[in-house]
C-alpha cells in the first residue's frame, strides 16, 4: 500500500479479489503504516515484518508454496519502492517485483515537504546521508548486483504521464536498463490515483502468469 494508505486499500479500491481468484493466487496485504517498509532507526521493523516474518507466517498457516517460482510482491507508491527494495534485498526469495507509480527514490520524496516532515526522515533513516549510503537505496542495489551478477527477479514497473512521480520512473527505469536489469517498463495515460492501479494490476497479474 501507499503512504496514506494501509492494508484494506487494495480490497476497498480494486477487485484484487477477484482478479487473483482468476489466477488461483493467494494475496497477502501486510500494513506497513509511513514507514517505506524499512525498519526504522526510531520505531518498528516494517522491511523484517514484511520481508520475513509475514511470508513465514503466511506459508505456516495457509497451504502457500515457499518456493520462488511461486513467489511475487507488488505495491503502489510507497508500497512500488518498498516491492522492488525487498525483492532486492531478497532476491532469491522471489521470481518477480511490480512497481505501480512507485516512489523509487526517496530524495525526491523527502524534498516534498507536504508529504513527509524531516523529523519522519530521521526516524526512518536518521538522515538523508545514510538513506544514500544503505541497502535502502535502490540505485546502490542495482549497482551491487550488477557487479556480483546475482540471479535477480524479473521486474515490471509502469506509471501513468501524468504523475507527479513519473520523472523519477523514468530515471529509475533508464538506470535499470542500464545495469541490465530484467525490466519491463510501461507508461501512459493516468495519473497517482485509483482507476490506474486498478487497471494496471490486472495488468501486473497477467505479466506475472505469462
């Protein structure tokens, strides 16, 4: 989920439900609060939570495969940076990312005050300087596993033209392609809202089970 959003949001806006159904895929929706799924210098430890105590937990209770081809994460905004982040971090627990509109560089983030006050800054990360200087950041992850040539996920990333994050995709996505990266990239008409999630996560599905 999003920044202002927590884990109802995709079963209250979209038919999620129905389009995983369609694909026989269980969909587990962690809430992860303002926290960029990270665990946080003052606060909780959102990226352990989500990366790995929810899979374990999900898999012990439910009949869910733990392998990695069977294994994906997607989200929106904060949830498309806090997807790839962890998919990354943990690339040989899943087989595929999706970034819908994500916020994939934090420093853009963070310089638009009306969504997140520095004092939220030095509670996730302390400062900017060590958000750059960590696994957080994902153009330092891109770099690392390019030099160590990790077996990485596929990534699908897509964001609407009219987003006010869509030049931060772009540069996201020319670095990916850079580095070589399993990319694939659409854009198009839409803007950061509802009706272009909905539309693009069946979108996402599809990809996924092709």
């Amino acid at each position: 989920h999003g920044l202002s959003d927590d884990n109802t949001a995709w079963t209250r806006r979209t038919s999620i439900e129905r389009y995983a159904q369609e694909y026989g895929l269980a969909v587990v929706m962690p809430n992860a609060n303002r926290s960029f799924y990270a665990d946080m210098k003052i606060g909780l430890d959102y990226y352990t939570y989500v990366s790995k105590e929810v899979p374990f937990l999900a898999q012990t209770y439910f009949p869910i495969s733990s392998r990695r081809e069977d294994s994906f994460i997607a989200g929106l905004s904060m949830g498309g940076y806090g997807a790839f982040m962890i998919a990354l971090r943990n690339p040989e627990k899943f087989s595929a990312a999706a970034s819908l509109s994500g916020a994939l560089e934090l420093d853009h983030v963070f310089d638009l005050s009306a969504i997140i006050a520095p004092r939220q800054v030095k509670a996730l990360f302390d400062s900017k300087e060590e958000y750059r200087a960590s696994d957080y950041h994902l153009p330092n992850l891109l770099k690392k596993h390019a030099a160590e040539g990790t077996r990485l996920p596929r990534f699908f990333q897509c964001c609407g033209t009219e987003d006010m994050l869509y030049p931060i995709n772009r540069e996201f996505m020319a670095s990916a392609k850079a580095y070589g990266i399993d990319l694939t990239y659409e854009e198009g008409p839409g803007d950061h809202d509802w009706s272009y999630w909905d539309a693009n996560i069946q979108r996402v599905l599809a990809w996924i089970f092709n």
